[in-house]
C-alpha cells in the first residue's frame, strides 16, 4: 500500500502533466514539432517531407528533360523557350487525429527512473507513436480499405495505392523468390529515369528476412546483393529502405525524391485530465490534430513488383 509521502510524491511529480491545454501551434512550432515527429520514424525523414501553409496547393513534379544539347555556332536560333517542363502535382491534406489514454504511473515512473521532465515524457511518448501511425498512413493508405482497419486506411491514398498506378510492374505471383528478380525488374523502370542518384528500393522487413537467408545461403559472394548487420542493404546495385509497417506483397524502385509527405504547418494538441474517466483511469486524455498527404510526383517513375512471397 502506499504511503501519503508517496501519494504526494507522485501527485507533485505528475502535476504539470494534468493541467488542461488546448493549444493551436503557432507556425514555427508546428513545423519544429512535426520534425521532431517525424524523426522518430524509419523512412519518413528520408523522404525530404515538404510543409505548406495551406491545405491544397501544387509541388513540383518530378520531371526528366532529353537531348536539349545541341552543337553551338554563331548563326544559333533562340529555340529553347519552353524546353523544361513545369508541371506540377496538386496536393490536399486529410486531417487526421491521434488520441491515447497515458497512465500517471507510466509517466511517474519513467520520470523516477530515468529523471526525465514529464511533459517531455508524455511529448516523448506522443511523437513515437504517432511518427509510427504517420507512416504507416502515408504508405498504406487506401480509400477503399474495408474491413476492421477501414477506418484508418480510409484516410487518404497513400504511396503504395498510387504507386501501383504506374504500368511498370513485374508480377512474381507465387514464385519462390530469388536475387534474380531484382536484377531482372531493374529494367522495368524507364532509363530517363535511372539519372537520378537517390534511386532506392522500398521492401518490408518480411522481403529484407528472405533476402537475407537467400544471401547467406550461397558459398561464395556476388556483387548483386550487399548484407550488412542482418540487412540487405543494396540489392541489384540501389541502396535499400526498410519501410517498417508497409504492407506485404509489394517492392518498388524509385527516387526517394518521388515520394513527398505533405503536412501543413497546423498543429492543435488537446490535454485533459478532467471528468470521472480520468479518475477512474487515473491517467490523462491527449488528443492531437494534424493535417497530410502522400504525393508520387511522377507515376512512371516507380517500378514495382507484386508476389505473394514478397
């Protein structure tokens, strides 16, 4: 049982974490916010995200010019106006909501522990789990999901729904897979395509295992795959990213470049510990609004494969 000292204690220690908030962000923390957000994921970051202060707008497409060179002389018309290619991709945010229930003992004692401060515990703990929920939107959102995960996915489309427009496909359907595939899809994606220096490969964690025992099955090395630490991280002469939580059966080749998380710079961040709820949990109720989208700037600039053992 607890003694009045450790009540009080703990009472103190966990005060400033239930004190009611109800805060807009103001732009700069917003922006400051979400980066900090997003840093917690595992291939977020990567993706260069871009921020806007408004909920529809257009960003670049990702667009590849050929043979403008031309020999020089002096009687040389001025032909060129017109040769690069602007245009762009409209994008607009969903507003989406993280919401959680955070036990005062988890905050207590991780705080006693640890000695951290308990709003940075409790904005530590918020910004983990949803970078990991952000992700997983971003990559598997669908429109039309059904089913018990309909709510979540039906979002917004995310990178692998729209990816898949692209006709550059090679379907493995239920073959064994091999290091060969990969090699082979390399020439799916369109050469124009292939000047860009931030091509990678985007797999999950289930085709990365497989990669793996294939690798570390064979005698001798080949130059086709590099394993490093469990990990293959270059397969077919292309780095690769590990999208945690990506949904199955599907590997695509891209420029990381062609793939942009927007977030506008709005942010609200709800806490309460009030109402017979919140005394019954003895925690405190955090909600947090945001809004995004996931934008591929040029469809054809995506190679994907498709197999039931990917």
């Amino acid at each position: 049982m607890k003694t009045n000292k450790q009540i009080i204690n703990k009472e103190a220690a966990i005060a400033s974490i239930k004190k009611n908030l109800d805060i807009p962000m103001a732009v700069k923390d917003a922006e400051a916010f979400l980066v900090d957000t997003i840093n917690n994921a595992t291939t977020l970051p990567s993706l260069s995200p871009i921020y806007r202060d408004v909920p529809a707008g257009n960003i670049d497409a990702l667009s590849v010019g050929r043979r403008k060179l031309r020999q020089a002389g002096k009687n040389d018309e001025p032909t060129g106006t017109g040769s690069i290619d602007n245009r762009q991709i409209p994008y607009n945010v969903r507003k989406v909501r993280w919401d959680e229930w955070l036990q005062n003992d988890d905050v207590f004692y991780s705080q006693t522990a640890r000695g951290d401060n308990a709003e940075q515990k409790v904005v530590d703990m918020i910004q983990k789990q949803f970078a990991v929920d952000l992700q997983d939107l971003i990559f598997n959102g669908d429109t039309d999901a059904t089913g018990d995960d309909a709510d979540f996915l039906g979002i917004l489309n995310g990178f692998v729904k729209k990816m898949k427009e692209s006709k550059n496909k090679t379907d493995l359907a239920d073959q064994e897979l091999k290091i060969t595939d990969f090699v082979n899809h390399i020439q799916v994606l369109p050469e124009r395509f292939k000047s860009h220096t931030d091509i990678s490969w985007f797999f999950t964690q289930a085709t990365n295992d497989r990669l793996v025992s294939l690798v570390s099955e064979r005698k001798t090395g080949f130059g086709d795959a590099v394993l490093q630490d469990g990990k293959i991280t270059r397969i077919a002469g292309y780095p690769v990213e590990i999208v945690a939580e990506m949904q199955g059966g599907f590997a695509a080749l891209t420029p990381k470049s062609n793939l942009k998380p927007v977030f506008t710079r709005q942010l609200r961040y709800i806490r309460t510990a009030d109402g017979a709820t919140a005394a019954a949990k003895d925690a405190t109720y955090h909600v947090l609004y945001a809004y995004l989208d996931a934008i591929v700037r040029e469809i054809d600039a995506v190679a994907w494969m498709t197999g039931d053992n990917l």
